[in-house]
C-alpha cells in the first residue's frame, strides 16, 4: 500500500521533513527555508560540562522537533504527536496511518540506520523521515538527506524508532492534520513571529554559552585549547565543531546560508528591502563559518598547530558574532 | 556561497547521495545545488574515526590484557558509552561495570550474554570472542 506523497531532498532533515509533510496536505508556499526560518531554526549553543561523542556539545540550530512544531503553530495547522511504550502498538497505529492514506514523519536513531554509510552511523537519535507506504514487508521510506526514496524492512524500522541513549525516540510519530489552506497573508504573519522569535533566541537568551555571545564565547575558550587540552584533542574538538556545522543537513555554513534564503523568501511576501540587505550579512556569516572550517582542518591534519593558528581560529568566531549580532539587531529594528 | 563554488570532492556519504547546498547564483539569488563532499569535512569525519579506532584498538589490547572483559572492546566498537548501553540492555549501569571485569563476565549467565549480544548486534559467540563478521 503505497499513499500519494512525492519524495523531496532537503538540506536538513526536520526542516525537510515538515516541507514535505506541509506540501502533502495542501500548504503549495511552503519551502524548506520558510519552515526554517518560520521556526525559529537559526541557533548558536556550546554547552559547557556535556560531552557528546568524547568532544564539545555544539548545536547550530534549535532544540529537535521545535521547527515543525512552531510552523505548524505559526500556520494554525493542528498537530499529531505520538510517542509508545510497545513496540507492537507503534507498529500497528503507524499501519492505521498508511491504511488512511497519511504520510507521517518518525524520529529515528541514524545508528542502526542501514542505508546511511557506516562513518556517518553515531548514536544520534534525532533524525527525521517520513513513511509513505508498506510494500510486503518493507515500508517506503522518503529520507530527506537522500536523493531517491528508500526503504526499511519492518525489523530495520522498528529498530531506529526505537533506537536508545540520549533523546531517545520512543517510536514517536508526527504528523499536521489536513487538507490545509493557508493564505499569503498568513505566511506572512508567520514569518515576522519566526524572525521576532529567532531574534530573541539569539540576542536574548540567559546564558553566557548560547545565542550570539555563545559564539564569542566559544571563540574565546578556542584560543585556549591548546594548552589545556594539548594539540591531539583540541584538533578533534575542532572536527568536532567543523561537523556540527557541516555535516548531513546544514546547508552549509552552520544553517546560515539557509536562514539567508529564507529572508530573500520572506521579500516575496514582504517588500522591505532591508530583508535582502540583511540577508546578505548572513551569506557573508556563512562565509565566515566555512574560512573558520578550513582553518581547522588546517589544525586537525596537522598543518597547522601553533598558539598563532588557534588565535586566529578564535578570532573568527569572535568576528562571526559581532556580524551575527549586527544583523539580529537589524531584523529586531524592522518595522513590520 | 556562490553557486560557483560548490566542493565536489569524494566523502562517504557521495557514494550514497549527494548533499542539498544553500548557494548564490551570478545574480545574488539564492538557488540549491548538490555536493559530492567537501574535503574540509571529510578529514573532520576522518579524523573522528581515527580516534575511535585508536579507542578500539586500545580496548582490545585492554581484553587480551586481561585487564577488562570483551564488553569494553564492544563498547567503543559500537561508540556506546554505559548510559547507552544501560539502555539498550535494561541492565543498570552498576552492573555493566561490574561485567566489564573479565573474571565477573566469565560467569554471565546465557539470558544476560543474550542481552549484549542484541544490544551490540553480534552473536553470543562473537560477544566472547571479538570475532565479528561484517563490514
């Protein structure tokens, strides 16, 4: 059984997943970066203390499942979230669900996620897919990161939902209720709460380690790597950063290239031409993340590793969040 | 980043897919593209791996030491610590480190062996011996 869906690529597999789940049930203006930037995905949080992965916990975008959640509330689409104890029982309402035609999301662990290459397999549990269909034992699997449409048997599906540690996902499936009609006017609003949201996340948030003073906070601290946690580890922890920042579902530059898209998107709706100046300071952000990428893998292959290059690896977050704050502010000063 | 500029370099994940870009194209406007790799982040990701395949080779020779059961060597071969494992077994994590002592693992009865058999995806015979076969 196979329900009408098309499969779409997307940068970032939550943001793809609620463009699609959005698209399926009649929201046509929806694009990835509007349901990022709708959702206040844009985020800079290096949390002190937590290890992941035997290196720093950095994040470049918002807590997981917070980005469907608020597009959908934005949208005023209502909202179906489900978590399960039996595994049985997350099997059988998800039959319900293809029985009823309705492609769902699912969060999943990508550890024991077959199609996905072996060096990309941690122990992450936040990952997003959609299921449109069972054919024999397989369901019909639409991955956002992947070109093409795949598949799962039941077994390698019920072992990802409920993949374990760390933000567990409990088999938890989600879906917006539709048919939906959603008016320019509404996307429109939509999008001035987004930014006024992602404005506050970054210029107002408590704490020293997260928003744009987390950038500079981390740039700071990168300086003294070197000394404190020697040569061999500060260049992990610098892979660690690069990966965060780059690895499946970005976009590139940390989310900043998208968050750019997503304002030149919003012009169409909203004729101010201080988006596209704006903008334009987030590509020139994204930028910055990437020469500040290339700087360390300069450390971590060991071509470079003096105080020198580490400095300068600190300086280009520190300039990174001036340019950030700059920019925020701005958006904060619109008025809408 | 301009559309121009897009890395097509070899990574892992260019065997399996290409990758969505968010790029500028000669006029400004933001368009998407797709990636094979960016060789910046494969040595990130290469230099993660060989970490870990330093941990697990150190495992090893901690197990053939006698210094720590075969648990251990799974551990880092699955990148699980005991929280995760506590989890995926239902053991408590007082116990896992209590079975990380060769002389405590010898003694596991065959339902607690099941349970890190299946949490570390292997059989009962290679939790033992360390023979694994796959790629």
């Amino acid at each position: 059984m196979k329900v009408n869906f098309e499969h779409r690529q997307a940068a970032h597999c939550e943001t793809g997943v609620t463009t699609s789940l959005l698209q399926n049930i009649g929201v046509t203006q929806i694009t990835e970066p509007l349901a990022f930037g709708i959702g206040a995905g844009l985020f800079f949080a290096h949390i002190p203390l937590i290890k992941i992965n035997n290196g720093p916990a950095i994040a470049f975008r918002t807590l997981p499942g917070l980005i469907f959640k608020r597009t959908c509330n934005a949208l005023g689409i209502p909202v179906t979230r489900k978590k399960f104890r039996s595994k049985e029982e997350a099997a059988n309402f998800l039959q319900r669900q293809i029985d009823a035609g309705n492609p769902v999301g699912c969060q999943v662990g990508v550890y024991y996620l077959p199609y996905f290459p072996k060096e990309y397999r941690f122990h992450f549990n936040a990952h997003n897919l959609i299921v449109f269909g069972k054919e024999g034992d397989n369901y019909l699997v639409s991955d956002p990161i992947m070109e093409h449409a795949t598949s799962l048997s039941s077994y390698e599906l019920e072992r990802v939902r409920f993949a374990k540690g760390a933000l567990a996902p409990k088999g938890q499936i989600y879906y917006p209720t539709g048919p939906a009609h959603v008016t320019d006017e509404q996307i429109k609003k939509a999008i001035i709460k987004g930014i006024q949201k992602n404005v506050r996340n970054m210029l107002n948030i408590p704490g020293w380690f997260a928003g744009v003073k987390g950038i500079a906070y981390t740039g700071k601290n990168i300086k003294k790597w070197r000394d404190k946690l020697g040569l061999k580890t500060a260049g992990l922890y610098l892979a660690q950063l690069v990966r965060m920042q780059e690895e499946i579902g970005t976009g590139g530059g940390g989310f900043r290239y998208i968050y750019a898209a997503f304002l030149q998107q919003a012009y169409a709706y909203i004729p101010n031409e201080q988006l596209l100046e704006i903008s334009k300071e987030f590509t020139k952000a994204g930028d910055m993340w990437r020469n500040a990428a290339v700087q360390a893998a300069g450390i971590y292959k060991g071509r470079l590793g003096s105080q020198e290059d580490f400095d300068v690896m600190g300086n280009y977050l520190i300039d990174i969040a001036v340019i950030e704050r700059n920019a925020f502010t701005a958006l904060k000063n619109i008025k809408w | 980043m301009e559309q121009k500029n897009v890395p097509q370099d070899e990574s892992a994940l260019g065997k399996v897919t290409r990758e969505v870009c968010y790029v500028t194209d000669e006029n400004g406007n933001y368009v998407t593209d797709l990636s094979t790799g960016w060789e910046v982040k494969k040595d990130a990701l290469d230099a993660a791996w060989k970490d870990i395949d330093g941990r697990i080779a150190a495992a090893m020779q901690k197990v053939d030491a006698s210094e720590a059961s075969p648990l251990l060597f799974f551990m880092e071969y699955r990148l699980m610590d005991i929280n995760i494992l506590s989890d995926y077994t239902g053991l408590w994590k007082w116990q896992i480190k209590r079975h990380l002592k060769p002389t405590v693992f010898k003694k596991l009865s065959p339902s607690t062996l099941q349970k890190y058999a299946e949490a570390f995806n292997v059989s009962i015979d290679s939790l033992k011996s360390m023979h694994i076969n796959e790629g």
